[in-house]
C-alpha cells in the first residue's frame, strides 16, 4: 500500500474523509483480539505494570460515577503510548480495580486526541479504528472550532475521561521533560469554569501520567548489535577494524558528532570548532526550518521552533490532501500538474522538518557506561533515528530496534483546577502557569519514583 509519510509523493490527493468520532462495540471487540498482539509484535510491550494505582483508580472512579470532569494527560515519549493506554484502559484497568475492591459506575474508556495529520498517514486502519474508539482529531496549526467543539461537548457531558499529551506529540526523552503545551490547562480551566456557570459542581481533574520503559538481558545484546549497525552505518565500523574499539560513550559521541557534521554539510553551514553542541544543534535547526519555508514560499515568522514546525507541517499536508477537495478528476491538465507539483515540494519540505523535529534530542548529555540500560538504549535507538532522518526519513521509518520487557505507567495525584478558578478569574495568565509548573513537577516526580523502584 502506497504511504505519502515514508515513499517520496509525485501526486497530490483528495482530502481525507472521516467519521464521527463514535465508541463502536464491534471495533472494541476486534481490538481486544488484535492489539495485545499488536502492542507486542510492533512496540515489544511483554508486561505492563500500574504505578500510582491510587491516583489513576481514583481519578476514574470519580469521573466515571459522574462526580467530576478528568483528563488524563500522558506523556508521550516513545510514540506508542495512546495505543498502549488504549488497551490498558479499555481490557486490563477493571480488573485490576476489582482486586483492589473497586467497581467502577462504567466500563472504563477514555477519549484520546490526535492530530489530523494521523489520518493522512496512518492509512485506512487509522481512519477506521480511531473514530470506532471514540479518539477525537484537531490540527495544531490552525482554528478547528469543530474539533475544539467535540472536545467541549464531550468533556463537559461526561463522564468518560480525555486522554491528552501536553508535550504535544512524540518527545523521543523518558528522562526529560523539555517542552509542555498549555492546550491541556487552558481546556480544562474553560471546561471549569462552565460547568460553574451551568449551577453544576463537578470538579474538572488533571490526571498526570508517565511513561516508562524497562529492558532485560535481551535488551543489553541489542545494543550491542545496535551499536554495530549506526557505525556500519556512519562508517565507523571501518575505522574500528584498523583501531582498538573506544568506551561506549566515546562511541555515541563519534557518531552523534558524525551526524551533526553532515547535517551542517547539508545546510552549508561553516564549521568552527570552538562551537558547542548545543550551537551547532540550534544552527541546523534554524537552518533546517529557514529551507523549508523557502520550499514551500512562505515567510520565516517570529514564533518559537515548535509554532513554525507545526504550521510548515500543517502547509505541507494541506498540499499533499487538498482540504475541502473531495475528488481531483475533470480538473484541466495544468491545473493538475501544478498541484501535484506543489505536493512534491510539500514533501521534500517535509524531509527538512523531520531533521528540526528530532535534533533537539541531543542537547541530552551523553550516557556514562555505568547509566541505566534504558537511558543507553534510548541514545542509541535514537541515534539511530538520527541517522534514518539524515538520510531522508521519518517518525514513521524510525524501527524501533530494541523491545521493552517491562512497560510502567506511572499516575501522579490529580491536579484539581476547579479549586483554582479564583486565581484564575483574577490572573489567567499566572495561573495557568501555575498548573503547568505543577504538572512539570508531577512528571519530574513519577520519573524519579520510577527510577528508585524499577531497577533494570
């Protein structure tokens, strides 16, 4: 099957048509079957274990008994953690609250929010199962009061919980929390403060969840076999047959240095030796976005690094699925050939982003040979991410190499905004910052708790 996201685009398409979100009995039955096996065969996922049972209970129990308004906002580090919570919330999370002698009021699911841009390349599977399981679409550049309305209305109805990721898409760093998005606070402040407005006094919950990946003695021979490849790869496997193989670290670092250089080559960007890793990243990153814009004709604005990625993205989509356009036949010649010109530069743009997308990983310190097993992985495996977006690829080319065998999700306690509409009602501003700097902390607490407790 042809996918635009991973094959060079020559054409440009009908907009993607869409159901209405709507929970489906039959998508549920079919997803019980396939997705232990999916989580599995495509994530490696063997085990999952609940951390913070008390908060994550907790904050269904209220929500589905109708007591209060709850999103769940999850981090997102790997890429698959809506399948994974998915799955867990749907087939695993009531009886694991029956053994604990809790009954929820409904069968526990929560509505999951997606970009619009997943639709066009994740293929018909995505199109199908998504909307069966009740996951809702907005776009993150531009006004979607359709989809801004679905969120409301449902989140104010009740009572199942939302499912958001406030650092707004895949981060690729356990370990780190480098950027949170206000749109989770700000949704949950106004979803508050209507539900006062209305005489109903239901408190609106921010359930905070992480993440996080363990790997066994499997995991420890994949890196091996990891290593070997990124430096078949860069060429340094050449160098080592001649030379003593260096340290781990000493490794990483000469293929992360490989890269960054043939990243500054592509954008002709002056080497200088005096600069930091930290510059030379924020040099292709400027350099990456600035080529991108110039593909696609529009002007560089002012905004920060992730407001520019998402709106060239959202330009690119929008040439390769032509929104509003439900067929393209009868359309003369030109006029064809024109828009499918623009789709292709659309996509070789694209190529750009993905670079901008994923350098900023390495402002991380590189791991120590004695580091946990999962923070050496996760280094590698995106080392090696780096080299497949060097070369033209994507998220979706990415092939994760090494497989989980322990999968934590880790519950923080609920933040209860409701509590805060005072503040909020005199400064929005400061109290929205407020919820964020609390929500970073409730992060920064479920990774150190899982770090003392789930050794490798």
């Amino acid at each position: 099957m042809y996918k635009p996201y991973t094959m060079p685009v020559i054409q440009a398409f009908p907009d993607i048509k869409v159901s209405e979100p709507n929970f489906s009995k039959l998508i549920t039955f079919l997803m019980k079957i396939l997705m232990r096996p999916y989580l599995f065969l495509f994530f490696g996922v063997a085990r999952v274990f609940l951390g913070g049972k008390k908060h994550f209970f907790g904050a269904f129990e209220r929500a589905l008994r109708g007591d209060t308004r709850c999103i769940m906002a999850f981090r997102h580090p790997n890429g698959g953690e809506p399948q994974l919570l998915t799955w867990f919330i749907l087939f695993r999370l009531g009886a694991l609250a029956k053994k604990e002698g809790i009954a929820f009021a409904k069968r526990p699911r929560a509505l999951f929010i997606y970009g619009y841009e997943v639709l066009r390349w994740g293929g018909w599977v995505a199109r199908l199962v998504m909307p069966g399981l009740g996951a809702m679409p907005i776009y993150h550049a531009k006004i979607d009061s359709q989809g801004l309305g679905r969120i409301y209305q449902d989140l104010l109805s009740g009572p199942y919980p939302l499912a958001m990721a406030p650092e707004g898409q895949v981060t690729y760093n356990v370990e780190r929390v480098l950027n949170l998005e206000q749109g989770t606070m700000r949704i949950g402040f106004s979803v508050a403060e209507r539900l006062i407005q209305a005489g109903k006094s239901f408190p609106v919950e921010i359930l905070p969840v992480s993440i996080h990946f363990r790997y066994g003695i499997w995991g420890k021979i994949c890196l091996k076999w990891l290593m070997k490849r990124i430096e078949k790869f860069t060429g340094f496997s050449a160098l080592y047959k001649k030379e003593e193989v260096p340290d781990f670290t000493t490794r990483l670092r000469n293929c992360r240095d490989y890269l960054i250089a043939k990243n500054e080559s592509r954008y002709g960007i002056a080497r200088d030796e005096n600069r930091t890793v930290p510059d030379r990243i924020t040099l292709i990153i400027e350099a990456g976005l600035r080529r991108a814009e110039q593909i696609l004709g529009i002007k560089p604005t002012s905004g920060e690094t992730i407001s520019r990625l998402y709106l060239i993205r959202q330009i690119c989509w929008d040439r390769i699925f032509l929104p509003g356009r439900d067929t393209l036949k009868g359309l003369p010649r030109l006029e064809r050939a024109q828009l499918d010109l623009a789709a292709g530069e659309a996509w070789h743009a694209c190529r750009h982003t993905e670079v901008v997308d994923f350098i900023w990983y390495f402002h991380s310190a590189l791991p120590e040979e004695n580091a946990p097993l999962h923070e050496k992985i996760e280094f590698a495996q995106n080392l090696w991410d780096f080299a497949n977006r060097t070369m033209g690829g994507s998220y979706a080319t990415r092939n994760i190499n090494i497989y989980p065998r322990r999968v934590i999700i880790q519950a923080a306690a609920p933040i209860n905004l409701t509590e805060r509409l005072p503040a909020y009602q005199k400064d929005r501003k400061a109290t929205i910052q407020t919820a964020m700097d609390d929500l970073l902390q409730s992060y920064l607490n479920c990774i150190k708790e899982v770090n003392e407790t789930e050794k490798e």
